[in-house]
C-alpha cells in the first residue's frame, strides 16, 4: 500500500516537473552546495513528498542536486531515491548510469587498487560490449566470470561479487548477502547500480567519481522513461536505439567544420571522449611498445576534469605517468611542449599531450607555426635511436571552428586528434555529448579509441545525437555573433576599468578564425601585502558576479558553462573549473562568457554600476 502511494506520487511528479529538470545542463552555483550534492536535494524533496505536494512551483524551488547533468540530476535523483525505497536500502546506494559496463569498472577499478578479488556474475549475457580480453590486459582489472541461473545460486566469495541482471522490472530486487553490487541492465538507456551492504559503504563516493570523470549519469530523457515504468508498474520499449540519420548527420557535420575527413566520434560527454581517447593511445602504446614507459603530458591549470581524469587513468596503470605541462601567463606552451619532449625522448617514453587552445581560463593562443615545429622536431634517445613521436591531443572546446587537421593545415603532419565538449557551443548547451576526430595520420588510433569508446558504452544516446544535429549547422555563426558581443564588451571594460587586466584574444588572432566568446578579468585590486590584496580581490570577484546576477537575473548566470543559446555566464575558475588543479596553480580570477543573445548594454549599465562602486 505505501508502494502504491509513493509511486503514485512519482507519477504525479513527473507529470507536474520542471521543463528545465529535462532540458538542462548546467545549473547556477550560487544555488549549490557542492559538499551536499544529492542528498540537500533529496531530503528537500521527501518533505514535499511527506506532504504529497508535487506542484510545479514548489518542485521548481528545490535547491541544484548537482552543478553539471552529467553527474546527476533531479530525475537520476528520484530515479535512486525510488529504486532505494522500493528495496529499503539508502539512496546514497543506488547509482545510475547511461553507461552498463562503467559501473562494473569502477568497482574493478578499486578493488584493483586494493588488491582484492572480483567476480561478475551474471544469468542471461553480459553487455555486449562488455570485453573480458582488453579489461584484464589493458585496464589490468583481473575478474572471474560465472553464469548462474539466479540471484539466489550466488555462493559465498571471497572479494566482491558483482551481480548482473537483465530484469526490467527493478521494483524489488533479490539482494541476498553473497552479493556485494546488483547491476541492472536498462537496453540501449544504462543501468541502476546497488551497493549491497554497509561493508561496501566506502565503495559509494569511488563509484561517484567514475561517474563524475569516466562517464555520465543517466540522461534525464531515459531517467524519465526508467521511472514512468517503474511508477506505472509497466514495461517501457526498450529500443531505444540510435537515431541513425542524426549520427550520420553529426559525423558528416563534424568533418566538415573540422576540415578532416577521417572518421568521427560521439561520445556521452567530453572527458567520456577524453576518456576513450586515453585508454585507446594507451592500448596502442602496450600493444606496439610494451616495454616503453608513457607520458601523460597536462597542464597543471587546465580544466579540472581534463587534469584529475588524466591523473586517475595514470594512477591506475603501473607504466603510465603524468608530466606538467606549463601553458597560462609566464610559460609558454610551445617552449614547455619543447622541453618536455625532449626530456621524454631522452627517456624513450612516450608522450601523449593534452592541451588547451586557447587556453583556459587565460585565453592564450601560441605560436602555432612554432608549436608545429616543436611536435614535429625529430628527437633522439639517449642511446642515439629516433625518439617516438608524440600524439597531440588538442581540447578545441573553447574555439571548436578552428581547423587544424585538414589537408595543408597547421598541425596535419602532426599526430593530432582534435576533442570537444558538445554541452557548449555544439549543442548550444542542450546536451553533454563530446566528440573527436583525427587527422589522416591518426587513423589506426582512431580504431583503438573507438573500441574503448564502445567497451565503456560511452556512445552518445540518440537523443544527443538528435540535438547536435539540430544545432551544429549554426553553431559557427553562434560563435561568430558570440564573439562579437564579447568584443564590445571587453572594449567597454577596457575604457570604464582600465586598471583591470583582460584576458582575450587580440584582434589578429580572431581574424585567424580563433573567437572565443570567453575571457577573464583580473580585477584591480588594494592591500600593503600579498595576502591582503588576494583576499581584497576574490572579495571583490564575487561582488561583481553577484551584482550581475541579481540585476540581470534572467540573463546573467553564477554558472560556468558557455556556448549557451542565450545568456551570459559568470564563474571563478579556482572555485569551479579547476576545482581539482593543485591550489598554487589556480586562477582566482573572474571569467565570464557570453552569448549571441543577450541584452549588451544592459550588462555595460550593470559592469559601470560596478567600477562606480570601487
């Protein structure tokens, strides 16, 4: 009876939610308390429950569940918070993801780290891209495999055992006490993860950080589908399938606006792009030089994603090392990519580099003929051999127009796959979908990444392919028009607070086609020592954030995405962005982003509010 009235109020909920719970992908950081993501939501949403309110405007009011959909979101939220009463266990317990074979790495991924044994047992199939081979000697997760015929065959073990199940119906779960993780397959929508027991408790925020890092959480369209069936006690068409003309619609995009014409990835998110592309080098590394070291070469200041992933993929493979690469102010990228490598080479190691261009969040485009030649130089071993040559793994996110890989273009001689995070300017902020392509001489790399992205189950779904396809063929517009507004705007902080240090690119850059709608500021600050003048500055950083958001509440956003449709965007890098980075390597500085549509001079009337105010 108390199932009935909970999954009645479900139904209720998602007939009366939010637009923006499915639309969404970013949310405003002044609303969210990162330290409390899920939980702050969730125990706001059980009183409404308790009450059995499910009106629009008081679900509307509850606080952000996560800062970014890709770790979660208000449906991947009741979707485990559902599964978690109808079985009596915890919310914190139950996991999604639109992945099926992420949740079972990570769980091999720490049980590696501590030594332990793993079984995955399973009664109907694995997934199907699920690949015994590449897991133990690429990942090097070591697992047993066991068919039984149901949950209850499961027999003591000693390690973890991992159940997995095809079972549609996820309303009561045969959790018994010989299986540690119950892993439901959704078809062609993810799966819902179970930590079985107060033993595993630890395993929870490990498994979250796969989430975070390697893969996405459920998407809220397939969330939405998950829980109308469970709350309608129904089954729902599982053919879901990828919509095949929208991906041959954004492959064919892809090239053309990259200028190369090799093949195309779409993954799930950026860093599952990101992610592939790691684990296939790697792979291509241990298959053709086994016995070289890599070198995982990485801004220290980049991107906290881009940095913790690369750090965590470096962390759990033993020949595998990261290198900081210094790229913003004082270091030059093209003098720091030359000295590396030649380090790197004089070890005989192998060096993959992910770089940022511009870069983030000082906005700074190199030399480019100069950084071709420091990627092409012929390098030698201390033993007098060729040095291998790197592969250059360019995050083109801030300015994806650009073409670098095509025939004749700056970086097609250099071994060079090019990634983007389609959450900004690719889908115009409506999905988290990245994607990657190579030039002709990535080809063969570009196989391996694929079978990783395919082993992780990281393909983009087929409503984000249908998204790009909608938004891709303006999206070189958008960034033009986007550009433009920005210009103006730095041009009026320039006259108005000259004192302020602007980070953008210069005039002749963008006429070289690099028109980021981003830039940061560096704001004048005051004190009679160091400390004084940085704690003066960041006060007055969110000052100026706070005042644009509330004076332009419909525009202006504490968020720290960019490439939206609409809007302007506010965020501090060291508080957001590089929330992973080292703390002496972080940006306390304002960056903000603009879009095509946007009210312009009412952001100068605000801006001026704030230098009158100084």
């Amino acid at each position: 009876m108390q199932n009935n009235t909970m999954l009645n109020y479900i139904n209720n909920v998602l007939e009366n939610m939010p637009l923006d719970w499915l639309k969404l992908t970013t949310h405003r950081l002044d609303i969210y308390n990162e330290a409390l993501a899920k939980t702050q939501f969730l125990e706001q949403f059980e009183i409404l429950y308790n009450n059995n309110n499910y009106s629009t405007s008081e679900l509307e009011k509850l606080p952000t569940a996560y800062d970014y959909i890709r770790l979660g979101h208000p449906l991947s939220c009741i979707l485990e918070w559902t599964v978690g009463k109808l079985n009596n266990i915890a919310p914190e317990n139950v996991i999604s993801f639109a992945s099926q074979t992420m949740p079972i790495l990570a769980i091999l991924r720490k049980n590696s780290f501590n030594n332990k044994n793993t079984q995955i047992v399973y009664t109907e199939t694995l997934p199907d891209c699920f690949n015994e081979a590449i897991l133990k000697n690429v990942y090097g997760y070591p697992f047993n495999l066991k068919k039984v015929d149901k949950a209850e065959d499961v027999s003591t073990f000693n390690g973890s055992t991992i159940f997995i199940s095809n079972q549609e119906n996820i309303n009561t779960v045969a959790l018994t006490p010989n299986i540690d993780f119950y892993i439901n397959l959704q078809n062609n929508i993810g799966s819902i993860l179970i930590v079985n027991g107060k033993d595993n408790s630890d395993y929870i925020s490990e498994i979250q950080h796969v989430r975070r890092r390697e893969t996405i959480a459920m998407t809220p369209s397939n969330v939405n589908i998950v829980l109308k069936a469970i709350a309608l006690q129904s089954s729902y068409n599982n053919q879901v399938n990828v919509d095949k003309t929208s991906k041959t619609e954004v492959l064919s995009l892809i090239n053309k606006i990259s200028g190369s014409n090799t093949k195309a990835l779409v993954a799930s998110s950026g860093l599952s792009i990101q992610y592939a592309i790691l684990m296939g080098l790697i792979h291509d590394a241990l298959e053709h030089n086994p016995e070289k070291a890599i070198k995982i070469v990485v801004p220290p200041n980049c991107y906290g994603g881009t940095n913790d992933q690369a750090r965590r993929v470096a962390a759990s493979i033993d020949n595998v090392e990261i290198v900081d690469l210094p790229v913003d102010g004082d270091a030059d990228m093209v003098n720091s990519i030359d000295r590396v490598l030649n380090t790197i080479a004089e070890q005989d190691a192998i060096p993959y580099i992910i770089a940022e261009i511009p870069t983030n969040p000082r906005v700074e485009v190199p030399n480019l003929t100069a950084l071709k030649e420091a990627l092409t130089k012929v390098r030698k071993t201390k033993n007098g051999d060729t040095a291998i040559d790197p592969v250059f793994i360019l995050d083109q996110t801030f300015c994806p127009n650009v073409q670098f890989l095509g025939e004749g273009k700056i970086l097609s001689t250099v071994r060079t796959i090019s990634f983007a995070s389609g959450s900004k300017f690719p889908s115009g902020g409506q999905c988290t979908a990245g994607y990657c392509v190579g030039n002709t001489k990535t080809e063969s790399l570009i196989e391996k990444i694929e079978m990783h992205l395919t082993l992780c189950d990281n393909e983009a779904t087929s409503l984000q392919y249908q998204i790009l396809a909608k938004q891709m063929p303006s999206m070189n517009q958008r960034i033009i028009d986007a550009y433009k507004n920005t210009r103006e705007f730095v041009n009026f902080i320039n006259e108005v607070l000259p004192e302020a240090k602007i980070n953008f690119v210069s005039e002749t850059l963008a006429e070289q086609e690099f028109m980021p709608s981003v830039f940061s500021l560096d704001l004048p600050t005051k004190g009679n020592t160091s400390e004084e003048q940085e704690t003066y500055k960041r006060a007055l950083n969110l000052k100026l954030i706070n005042l644009m958001i509330t004076e332009i509440p419909n525009e202006s956003k504490f968020c720290v995405s960019y490439g939206q449709l609409k809007g302007c965007y506010w965020t501090v890098p060291a508080t957001s962005t590089q929330g992973t980075t080292k703390e002496g390597d972080k940006d306390y500085i304002v960056r903000a982003s603009l879009s095509a549509n946007m009210d312009l001079e009412k952001h100068k009337e605000v801006l001026l509010k704030f230098v009158k105010s100084l």
